[in-house]
C-alpha cells in the first residue's frame, strides 16, 4: 500500500513538474500582439464589423464619451440623437481585462513606447524602450488612461483588430486611432465595461 502511494505522489510530482515547466515556456513565448520593429501593413482590410462606421446606440452618455466594449471588441464614441461612431478593437487576451471609469489623461502622436515592468517580467525579450515610428507597437497615436499603464493606441499589428492578444490596452488600426485622436480632448471620459448594458 506504502508503494503504491509513492507511486501516486511520484506521478502528481512528475505532473505538476511538467505543468509548471510548460507554463514558465508559454509565458516566455513571443505575445503575437506585440512584435516591435514591425512595419504594420495598412493594406489590411478589416472585417466589415471591425470597420470604422456610424452606428445606432443607445445611451444616457453625454456625446463625446468613449465607451469600450470589450466583449464585442468595439469602441464607441457617442455622437448624440442615438448614435455613435463604433471602432473595432483589439482587447486584453484572458488574464489581462478589466473594467472602470477614467479620463483621457495625454495624447500623443507616434508615442514612443515604454514598456512597464511587469510587462518585461512576462516577455522578457521586449525592448525596454523604444521611440515612436511605424515600426513601434503603439502605432501611429496614444490616448493615455488617467494614472494606469493603459492606453488607447494604434497598432503595427492591423491584423489583431478584434482578437484578445494585448497586456490590456485597446489598439485600433492607425488610421483609426487617428481619426479619435482627432475628434476628442484630453479630458474626455472613458468608460471600459466587459458586459453588455442591460
């Protein structure tokens, strides 16, 4: 009976061992949403339902606010007169969502891109800086979310534009981006939700 215990435990031990060595390689693989030095391909056409588009939406939200939704992988920027200018999105990958209510804290054009320490932890391959271009993951904008890591930015990588791939940032293609840049302020509430409004 003692052998064959030992045997279970030897087993378990063998599996965790494997598990934890697999889950330390995942982790240390490339994330296919952030590729620095890559010259994004803007001929990338987008789904029709990740295309910048005027859309019917219903809310008690002042015209100007940004609502991003992530489970449908869509931003909204509310016009007024129930409708709103709807962006397809790129999202946090599982493990990497959240929620809340912030502001526009800064904009920036071609951002040079810093990445946070927690994020070098996770892929450690990452430059520690890197100035804005095209080659720069944050694309060609960034709309900074109050005091947070996160941004609202562009992308090199158009073709993760309604996938789950990101550290918790929203990207949008660059033309996009460009265009929100353009129409709001800082200052400009935001609000994140991963559920639809009922």
């Amino acid at each position: 009976m003692i052998q064959v215990r030992r045997a279970i435990w030897l087993q378990f031990a063998l599996a965790a061992g494997v598990l934890l060595w697999a889950s330390t390689g995942f982790a240390a693989q490339p994330d296919v949403g952030d590729e620095p030095g890559l010259i994004a391909d803007d001929t990338v056409e987008l789904e029709p339902e990740f295309q910048k588009k005027m859309v019917l939406y219903r809310t008690t939200e002042a015209p100007g606010t940004i609502i991003i939704a992530t489970a449908e992988r869509h931003l909204y920027l509310v016009q007024g007169n129930g409708r709103a200018l709807r962006y397809g999105i790129g999202v946090g990958r599982d493990g990497f969502t959240w929620q809340g209510l912030l502001k526009i804290s800064r904009k920036a054009e071609w951002p040079d891109w810093t990445p946070p320490p927690e994020m070098i932890e996770r892929q450690p391959y990452l430059p520690r800086f890197m100035a804005g271009g095209p080659g720069n993951p944050l694309g060609a904008r960034a709309l900074y979310l109050g005091a947070t890591v996160y941004r609202i930015h562009g992308t090199n990588r158009p073709d993760t534009i309604g996938t789950a791939v990101s550290s918790g940032c929203f990207r949008l293609v660059n033309s996009d981006v460009a265009d929100l840049y353009d129409r709001i302020p800082v200052g400009t509430k935001v609000i994140v939700r991963q559920r639809p409004e009922l």
